[in-house]
C-alpha cells in the first residue's frame, strides 16, 4: 500500500473517531429526552446522526489498515469491526431516532431502551473482539498492538461482567478508549504504515 493510501486511511480513521468524540459530551439521557422538549430530541438526532455517520467513515480507515497490514488475523479483525457496526448502527438508531418518538408510551419506550442495550452490548463486545484481534495482527508496531489488546479486553470483559454499563456516560468512556486506539493507528499510519508488520 502506498504513502498516500496509508495517509487517507488514517485521516479516514481520525475523521471517523474525532467527529463523534467531539459531540459525544451532549448525549443527552434517557431522562433528558422525556422532558427536555424538541431542543434535547434536536440534540440527540444530532449527536446519533454524527455518530452514525462516522461509522463507515471509520471502516474505510480501518480497509486501509487491512491493506497496509494484510493478514489472516487483520482480515478476522475487520470482520469482527464489521459486525460490531452492524449492532451500534442498529443501537444508535433506535436511541437518536425512535426512543425521542415513543416518550409517551412507556412500555414501547422501555422495550426500545431493552433492544438498544442488546445491540450496543453486542457491538462493544464484538468491537473489542476486534481491537484484540488486531493488536495480535500488528504485533511488531508495539504501542497500538499492546492498546489493542488491553483496551479491546477492557470492553469484552467489562460487557461480559456487567462492569461497563451502556448508558450515555458508558457510550462516552467506550467511544474515549476505541478513540484512543484509532487516534494510535492512524499516528503510525501517517509515519509510515506496518510494512512488514504483519501475522
């Protein structure tokens, strides 16, 4: 892979995580939505919607990484990326788009609440699953290998152990630790890429 196509995955990688993490602080609550009027629903379609959006942003990135770091682990770590989006853009839709939708209807609103949870639960952990797998396939570029590994079991086990909860504040700490491991990618990636650095 060339310079050039190393430096467009990484911008990719840092457009798709700094979006999200600079919006991330106005996640409104659950409580919020209920009774902070069309200004709150304004705000939680914004913040969904950006992070929507910074999801396939993020994937071409990580395709790019793929590229640079081909191997049958990085090609199991982009897999499992892949499926850990597919969740989050089912949660995140049902939180930003139709929670705002059903305040007045406790019993749908809950149910709504109890599917989010599934799919934002599904996706940390295959989105950890990940982070692990890639840390084992860009072993020779320690500092994003070794933040792979312990910040993808931090989100497995912490899912796993009912530790990490999914709230607006456990979505924050989530998005902060993978923001941290995609803003390491991209840095090596800018230097030079993982030529050779692969399984």
């Amino acid at each position: 892979m060339s310079t050039t196509e190393e430096r467009r995955a990484a911008i990719a990688l840092l457009i798709g995580v700094i979006a999200p993490l600079l919006i991330m602080g106005m996640h409104p609550t659950g409580a919020d939505i209920t009774t902070g009027g069309a200004r709150l629903v304004l705000m939680n379609h914004m913040v969904h919607g950006v992070s929507l959006a910074a999801q396939p942003v993020v994937f071409l990135g990580l395709l790019g990484l793929w590229r640079s770091s081909r191997s049958d682990v990085a090609t199991a770590a982009l897999v499992f990326y892949a499926f850990g989006i597919v969740a989050i853009l089912s949660a995140a839709t049902l939180s930003g788009f139709v929670a705002p939708d059903l305040v007045t209807d406790r019993l749908l609103l809950g149910y709504t609440y109890e599917l989010n949870q599934a799919f934002a639960k599904v996706s940390v952990a295959a989105i950890g699953a990940s982070l692990i797998l890639w840390g084992v396939a860009l072993r020779l570029a320690r500092l994003p290998a070794a933040a792979g590994v312990i910040i993808g079991a931090v989100l497995v086990l912490g899912v796993l152990t009912g530790w990490l909860h999914l709230s607006a504040s456990g979505i924050v700490i989530v998005t902060l630790l993978q923001g941290i491991w995609i803003i390491l990618v991209a840095t090596q990636l800018l230097r030079g890429g993982f030529h050779g650095r692969n399984v």
